[in-house]
C-alpha cells in the first residue's frame, strides 16, 4: 500500500455521477498520475514589430527596430490543479507571460 496516496475525495458532475475518484486501498486506478488530457485555457498572444531604415550617405545605413512580446499583456494561463487529493483541485493558479519590449539600433557601412 502506498502511504497518502489514498483517500476517498471524489469528484461527480450536476446529476450526482461520479466522475473521477480514487481508487480503493490496495488497488491502482487507470489515469495517469498528472491526468496528460487535461489542458488549460487556450492561449492568445499579439507580436508586433517595427522598423525603420534611413541612408545617412552613401556607403552608410541606420536602421532602428523595435519589437513587442505580448503587447497586449494578457496572462497565459497555466493547466488546472489535477490532484484530487488537493482543496486546489480543478483551480488554475498559476500564469505565465508579461510584455517584453525591445529596442535595436544598427548602423551598416
């Protein structure tokens, strides 16, 4: 028997079904440990770039670019909590990503 990894938390949709629980004492169950088919939200992200290239004389060239990660700055979220054994069970606690901005300069002879 493996010591905390059995308790009778359960989990049952609208109707009183249940939906996912642990096995019983001595006995595996047949899901994964992390439940691999569980995603989280989809995830949405904005890119933009600019540049622009200006010839100072003939045999020079100054180029300027910028470029923004996420510039909308939305949260990407993570994947839900799948420990049944938690009170975090089904939560998403977790996000990941914030803006990032980048400025170059350059100057080809």
């Amino acid at each position: 028997m493996l010591p905390g990894r059995f308790t009778n938390q359960v989990v049952v949709d609208g109707s009183g079904n249940i939906v996912l629980q642990n096995p019983e004492p001595g006995r595996t169950g047949n899901t994964a440990l992390n439940l691999p088919g569980v995603k989280g939200p989809g995830t949405l992200g904005l890119d933009m770039a600019l540049s622009k290239k200006v010839r100072i004389n003939e045999k020079l060239m100054f180029n300027l670019r910028g470029d923004a990660i996420n510039i909308l700055n939305k949260p990407q979220w993570d994947i839900p909590n799948t420990n049944i054994n938690s009170a975090m069970f089904g939560r998403i606690t977790t996000a990941k990503g914030s803006r990032t901005i980048l400025l170059n300069a350059r100057i080809d002879f």
